[in-house]
C-alpha cells in the first residue's frame, strides 16, 4: 500500500547494487556478496545510527517502553513498519512469525512492529490490541501514532521492514510482501556477521503478551454473519478461534466446525480446521467459507457434515487471471462470498471479495458465464473485475477497474440495478459492478481521483459527498431496496439508498464501545465487520469484531439487542443418526447436580421453575460473554418440543424464570425427569481471574395426577458458587 508522500531511506544507496548483484550471483555467491556489502555499512555505523523512539511512546507485548540503544543494543532489530488495516501487512506477518520461530531474542534477533496509522482509528492503542490479538503478533509493538519513527526513516509505504545492527545502525531495507526469502537472508547473515565480531548479546528481552491478560469469550473477533433464506439458521465466522458456528435464530448452536487453533484440514466437523475465516454463504444446506489466512474457498455441506476444499492450493497466489479448476488455482486472501447468478443459470457463481489481489472473483458451481464474457465449466475460478492494482478506478470495462482491498459483497439482482455491491475498504467507498455488462461505478464515499486512497471521514450525504472510514460489510435489503453498510472504523452502521445515492447513519454513535438494550442512536459498536439482513427483513444481525458479539438491530422497533450463542465448550459431535438433532451443551465433569424433590404436574398446565444463582461476593458477570440456562427432557424430548428451552441468564438478583408447558397427549407418561442447566462466565471484581461454572438441576416429574393441589406453580432452583 502506497503512502501519501515520502522518499525511502536514502543513505542506503548501496543495497540497490547489492540486490542487482544478488538477481546475477548463484546461491554459492549470494552470501559472500551480503557479507560483503556487510563490511562496507557497518564502517559507516555512526552515519546510519538511526534515532531513538519518542519515549511517550505506548508499547504492547512488553513490561515497558524499550530503547532501541540501551535495551536492544546488541541484537539485530527487525522493524516492522505497519497498519492493521493492510492486507499487504497481514501478508508479512507470516514471514515475521517464521523468522521469530527460527531465532529469538537469545540468538540476537527482535522484530519490532512499529504501527504508523493510516486511518484515524488505527491510532487509538485499543484498536490496536484488538489487531495485536486477532493476528497472533507476540513480538513488541509501538504505537507510532504521530509517524515520528516513519518519519525520520523517511518510510513511503506499507508494509517496510527496516533491519538494524547491534548500534542502532541501518543494514537493509525491504519493501512490499513476498519476500521472504530475502528477509531470512539478510538477517540470518546480520546475525551471523556480528556474532563473529562478538556484537551479540544473548540476554532476552521482557516480554508480557497482550493477550494473557484477556478474559475469555464464547466469539473471539467474528468477522461476518449470514442468515439462510428461511431466517431460522444463522452461520457465524468465530475468527479469532478459527472455526464456523452454525445457529438456531434463538442462539442454541448446531454445530462447531474447526477451532479453536488454525488449522487446514478437510473432514468430517470434527476433524476439519479453518486459519481465520472471513466470509460466509449459505443456501440449501450449503455453507461456503473464505477461509482467508488458507488462501482457500471452504465448502460445508450439512447434509453429509463434511468439509471441502473447492479453491485455491493453501498457498498465497499472484495470479491475478485465473481460469483454473479451483484446487489448482492459486488465490490471495478471500476476504467475502456470496451466491449470485451469471449466465441465466441459477445459483451459478459464487463471487468471491479477493481482498490480496484487489479484485473481485468468480467461482463457477455450474456451467456459466460472465457478464458479456467468455463461458466457463464447473469449478473454474477467475478474476470477474479489477486490474490488480490498488486503486479506486471505475471503469465500463470490468478489467480495467481498479479495487483497494475489497472487503463485503452483497447481490442485488432486482432491477434496474442488477449488480454486485462492494464495500472497497482501502479506498473507504461502496462500489458496484454491473452483472448485465461487467460496468463497475460508484455508489458513495472514496474520491474522483482514482489514486487517493486517503479520502475518508464520517460524513452523511450523497454520492461522493458521503465519508465513510473503512467499511467492511455490506447487505442488500430487498424489501425496502436499501444497502446497510457496517462502516467498521466508524463503529457504525449506514444505509444506503442506490437510486439517490443517500447515505446515512442507522446506529452507532461514531466512537468505540459496547452497548445494547439501547436505541439506535445510543447505541455502540467497535470496529463491526459483517452484517446480514434477517429473513424477515425486520432484523440486521451485526458482527460486532471487536466486542466479541452478534448483535440485532430492530429496523422497525430501532433498538440493539444481544444475540445470545448458547455455546458449549466441546467441539461439534456428530451424530450420524440424528443429523438434524439438536446439540443440547454438554455439561463439564465438575459441574455438581442437584437431585431435586419429586413434583407432580397435571397435563395442559405449566410449572415454572424459578432459577436463582450467587456468584463469589465481589465477582460479576463478564462482559461480552452471555450467561444462560437450557432445558432437557432425557428420553422425552418430545416434551419440550414448542418450546423455549434455552434463553439468557441476565441477572442473579432477579431469578430467571423458566416455563414448562406439560403437554396433554403426556398424560399417560408416568414419571419423566427434566434437567436444568445453567453456565455461568463470571469474572472477579478486579478482573484478575475470570472463569466458567456450570450447575445441573435434577427435576423428576410426576404426570397425570388428578389432585390439582399437589401440582406447583413454581420451583425454585437455588445455588450458590
């Protein structure tokens, strides 16, 4: 990603004859050449001494600030200059991480990220844990909000990695991704270097991750959220913990599949393994995946409770045409699917937000073609718009459009649209292509020039006189013919009117946070990646990534509500007898049961049952992590069929109420048992220790009685943890 202005590094001259004489020499050659060029920098360590970072600097991933000439004096020093919104950043990650489990602090090596923002958002240290978190960084970050270091280096763009030696002093310099090979040499060469001239020290750096001190949650930075065309199944991207959650519409989950850890493998649910999913489709029982840190299009099918791979070879891809089957073509970085139709064939294609090359694919499940295009088998994946290169360029010609990591897809097909809508993340617009002629065009947001990826704010209006700030999803209501928008580093949620090109704030309040219960303009999110509009075209459900939540929006009501995952800590159990049973949550061993007295109950009556629990004095419910009760009836589930048999804990100074409604046709049944359970997440009052409890209560139940006086009204479960 380019920046706004900027020369790079210009005392390193001499490492542009080094990289020349390295693309001629034979690998017998390369390292004498780098060892050389070695020679000549460090003689002139004193010029390239580079400057000390600011000390109000705030640090993450560390006891405190560190000085690059008094703490990392002696090793070679990485430097890592990035933002979290870049996908060309996410792409060097991998190679950092390589690098860091080949040498550690103790062999002389310590990789710095340095975060120079580029959005507004990306400043704030909060936002920047969330992104420490969700990429799995573990070495030292600083936050370089005001660009000092940036600055003084004279860095241009993202990402840059700066080597250092043992002095502080600049060794190399590399630009962009895909260079991984060269990064190992140059710093395993440094440290071999200077260890012969004994300039490494082997002490270790104090280290305290970010990430040790979070409570834990049932989602972990869900990325997007789809709804099937009933409205009673929601699919959910968990993708901190790298796995899909199929739910009711109620919260009860159907099934885990993947996670917690990253992973690539296809199987049965249990089996199979995702690396931080982004987007996901489903119709007809069929769920498609943007399997993204995969480079992979993952297919679930519920029927058979499998996992497929239908594109991509696991690999980041450059190609940036395509047109091979989908295992045999290389892909970058599928950030968003969905289903559409191309051709006149129905649910033909899958398009694909290819947010590593900039453009937008096609993936064909049937015979097809493209607008105005060529025609394709089965299986093929092929680039539909964008030239590849990161800009935010319309065109009439769907190849000659440019894209700056587009992020959220949504089809419309009524007319007089019939399109595709694309939240363009980088350029901060919504765009569209035409599936008539390939045309991609302009909706709101982003800038004329089709160069400046810097125009962005917080703005309602019309056409380009609408700011946005990085959006990331987007979701087409065709009941009202209306486009939400999750505007993510605005914490909002927008809509927009495609005929008059309006854009304006549904909620949020344009800050970070997390409220619900709320109207729409009191309401907060932080950082939302993904939104669907329900089945019923009254519901917007909301991926609220950085709170670690699904949230509702009530279009008609306005207000926020929470979506409760009724989540057990176990992995998704397949039983193959009973494919479309529900997974009730399986209690942990230590959970205790509490044996309760027999009671009897008279058919078409209700017994409600009053649950009241008590945390640790001092301790409350943790935060983002919804309590709840469930319901089961063993060997009688057809008792409870109807009814509510899961629903949140809120409170433990009023007792949640739970009804049981005894149908008639139970009349002869005799003696049945009903269990109650309840998980509880709940965290100490200084946050010091958060935890999960579980409790079982153990109702046998008499049915059939006739004495009306022996039947209760209500039960009260009571305990205390």
């Amino acid at each position: 990603m380019a920046a706004a202005s900027g020369t790079l590094l210009s005392l390193l001259g001499p490492q542009g004859e080094l990289e020349a004489a390295l693309r001629e020499a034979g690998e017998a050659h390369k390292e004498q050449l780098v060892l050389e060029y070695l020679g000549k920098v460090s003689g002139r360590a004193g010029e390239l001494r580079v400057p000390e970072f600011v000390p109000e600097l705030e640090w993450l991933n560390t006891e405190g600030p560190l000085s690059l000439h008094k703490d990392l004096r002696g090793k070679v020093v990485v430097l890592d200059f990035f933002t979290y919104c870049c996908i060309n950043c996410m792409h060097v990650l991998p190679d950092l991480h390589a690098l860091e489990h080949e040498y550690s602090d103790k062999d002389g090596l310590v990789i710095i990220g340095v975060h120079s923002a580029k959005f507004p958002n990306e400043k704030v240290l909060d936002n920047i844990k969330s992104a420490v978190l969700r990429y799995n960084i573990t070495h030292p970050v600083v936050n370089d909000a005001d660009a000092t270091m940036w600055q003084d280096l004279e860095v241009s763009c993202w990402p840059t990695l700066v080597i250092l030696g043992p002095q502080g002093n600049l060794l190399f310099c590399i630009i962009g991704e895909g260079h991984k090979d060269q990064l190992f040499l140059f710093t395993s060469l440094a440290l071999k270097f200077y260890r012969e001239r004994n300039e490494i020290t082997a002490d270790g750096i104090p280290a305290r991750l970010y990430k040790d001190s979070l409570a834990p949650f049932p989602l972990l930075f869900p990325g997007k959220v789809a709804v099937d065309s009933a409205g009673e199944i929601l699919v959910i991207s968990d993708t901190g913990h790298h796995r899909i959650l199929v739910v009711k519409n109620d919260g009860q989950v159907l099934h885990t599949i993947g996670g917690p850890k990253s992973g690539r493998r296809d199987g049965s649910f249990s089996e199979s393994s995702f690396h931080s999913p982004q987007g996901v489709a489903i119709k007809d029982n069929v769920i498609y995946v943007a399997d993204t840190e995969n480079h992979l299009i993952r297919k679930i099918d519920l029927d058979a409770l499998t996992v497929s791979t239908v594109a991509g070879t696991g690999s980041q891809g450059n190609d940036k045409e395509g047109g091979a089957q989908g295992e045999q073509q290389p892909i970058s970085s599928p950030w968003d699917v969905t289903f559409g139709v191309s051709g006149g064939s129905e649910q033909c294609v899958l398009w694909v937000a290819m947010a590593g090359t900039h453009q937008v694919w096609a993936l064909f499940l049937e015979d097809g073609k493209l607008p105005k295009g060529s025609a394709f088998p089965k299986g093929t994946c092929v680039r539909f718009a964008g030239s590849g290169n990161e800009e935010n360029r319309n065109n009439s010609y769907p190849h000659k459009a440019g894209f700056a990591q587009p992020s959220g897809l949504t089809v419309c097909p009524e007319e007089p649209w019939s399109c595709l809508f694309v939240a363009d993340s980088e350029s901060s617009s919504i765009r569209s292509i035409s599936l008539r002629d390939g045309a991609v065009k302009h909706l709101v947001g982003g800038e004329r020039d089709p160069m400046n990826l810097f125009a962005f704010g917080d703005m309602d209006g019309t056409g380009i006189n609408a700011k946005l700030q990085h959006p990331l999803g987007v979701s087409w209501d065709q009941n009202q013919n209306a486009l939400y928008v999750a505007d993510s580093y605005n914490h909002k949620i927008k809509v927009v009117d495609p005929k008059s090109k309006r854009c304006s704030t549904v909620a949020g309040t344009g800050k970070p946070g997390n409220t619900v219960g709320q109207s729409f303009s009191e309401a907060a999110f932080n950082e939302p990646g993904g939104l669907c509009v329900g089945g019923d075209g009254r519901s917007l459900f909301v991926a609220d990534t950085n709170n670690h939540l699904i949230k509702v929006l009530d279009l008609e009501a306005q207000t926020v509500s929470l979506f409760p995952i009724m989540l057990s800590g176990a992995r998704d159990v397949v039983d193959s007898a009973l494919p479309a049973k529900l997974h009730q949550p399986k209690l942990p061993k230590s959970a205790p049961v509490i044996q309760l007295t027999p009671i009897m109950a008279e058919p078409s009556k209700t017994v409600e049952f009053l649950l009241q629990l008590q945390l640790p004095a001092g301790s409350k419910f943790t935060e983002g992590a919804p309590s709840f009760w469930f319901l089961s009836a063993a060997d009688c589930e057809w008792l409870l069929k109807g009814q509510t048999t899961q629903g949140e804990i809120t409170s433990v100074s009023v007792p949640s109420r739970i009804a049981v409604r005894i149908p008639v046709e139970a009349a002869g049944l005799g003696e049945t048992v009903l269990s109650i359970g309840a998980f509880v997440y709940f965290c100490s009052g200084d946050a010091s220790a958060c935890m999960m409890k579980a409790v079982s209560f153990c109702q046998p139940v008499c049915i059939g009685t006739s004495d009306s006086t022996k039947c209760p009204h209500s039960v009260a479960l009571t305990y205390s943890f």
